[in-house]
C-alpha cells in the first residue's frame, strides 16, 4: 500500500530543508525498538509544548510483515492519510507497541491541552458487534465505525470552511511513516475553531489505538 504525504508544501519543505517550523526548548521522547532486525530505526512518540509527534519505523521491502492485523485507518477530506498495514508489525509485540505509541500520544495531548474528548472506559470489554460515532456541524463532519477487527475515521471539511482566514492554535499533532509526514493538523485543520481542532484531534488520537 503507497504511504500518502500531506498536501502541506511549504511545511514539507521546511522540513526537508533542516528548520524545524514548531522548534522548542525542551521535548520528552519515549523510543519504541520493533522486533524487525532488519530495520535501522526505532520508533518515538516526542511531546514539546505545543505539539505531539509519532514517528513509526518504515517497513522494508524484503520483510514479511503481518498483514491485515487491523484494520485502521484514517481519511481526511476522502484521503487515506494512515494505515496500520503502513507499519512494520512483524509481531504481536509490535501491534501492543503501536497502540501504546497513539495511547501515551493521546494522554499527553490531552493534557497539554487540559481538555479532551472523553471516551467510555476501554477497560471493560467491548460486547457489541457494531458501533458508529458522527460528529457534524456547519464546518465539519467526523465519522468513525467500528467492529471487532476494523476502525475506519472519516473526516469531512466542508467547503465554506476551507476559504477562512488562517488561525494558530496551541497544540498540533503530526503523524509519520519513516520520513513521510502522512497527517499534520496544522496544515489538515487550521481553519476551524480552537475547541473543535482539540475535540478532533483527541477522537482521533483515541481511536487510532484501537483499544
């Protein structure tokens, strides 16, 4: 499956370039080792004041992974933008390391902005067959189904909210497959409101670790 990159040009370009466009004094990385031998690089979860950024290993080509371990993934505005098959889970090992990753990622974005999206408790068990969340209102709509093996979040932005003026906001997450930066809010969500970029982005960082 073709890993897809964000549409964000000048932020890709920054990146490339060495300069770091959300540069701060002071970060916490937690680093994750993939059972794969072959793989050169670890994977992290960095959290700085105003963002939170996941990085997972690359798979290489020659390595027989797992495949359809779970079916998660994530499209903004009909484009798949993650996809568990993207990683390199070669064990059962590797699929907890992943969930932990987006599980420590939603925890500490949540806290940074002392808000949240408030999920049922992932502890008990989960006896329903199916379930369905929607959120919509004028500027979006934000769907997420769910069975036992798959979790599929949709994100529509509607169009009369793509043409406002640019807004910063506090705290961004960004999600990458080995050098490829495949979700950024900053350049996905950066024309709607504060609070619902906070409401957005914790649903997803939730649902991503696939309780």
């Amino acid at each position: 499956m073709e890993i897809q990159t964000t549409d964000d040009d000048s932020l890709q370009q920054e990146l490339e370039s060495g300069e770091n466009p959300y540069e701060q004094e002071s970060s916490e990385k937690t680093i994750y080792h993939f059972d794969d031998p072959l793989l050169k690089e670890s994977g992290y979860v960095e959290i700085f004041p105003n963002k939170v950024v996941l990085l997972f290993p690359e798979k290489i080509s020659s390595t027989n992974y797992l495949s359809n371990v779970q079916n998660v993934q994530l499209y903004i505005n009909k484009k798949l933008v993650f996809h568990y098959n993207w990683l390199p889970i070669l064990t059962s090992i590797d699929l907890i390391r992943c969930k932990n990753m987006f599980d420590r990622a939603y925890s500490e974005y949540t806290a940074l902005i002392d808000w949240n999206f408030w999920p049922g408790c992932h502890f008990y068990p989960q006896l329903y067959n199916e379930s369905v969340s929607v959120y919509s209102n004028p500027g979006y709509t934000l769907t997420c189904f769910e069975n036992y093996n798959t979790t599929s979040i949709e994100l529509v932005i509607k169009p009369s909210q793509t043409q406002n003026p640019l807004h910063s906001f506090n705290v961004h997450a960004q999600i990458y497959v080995g050098p490829y930066l495949t979700f950024c809010s900053k350049s996905s969500l950066n024309h709607l409101d504060t609070n619902v970029i906070h409401l957005i982005l914790s649903f997803i960082l939730y649902k991503l670790t696939k309780y």
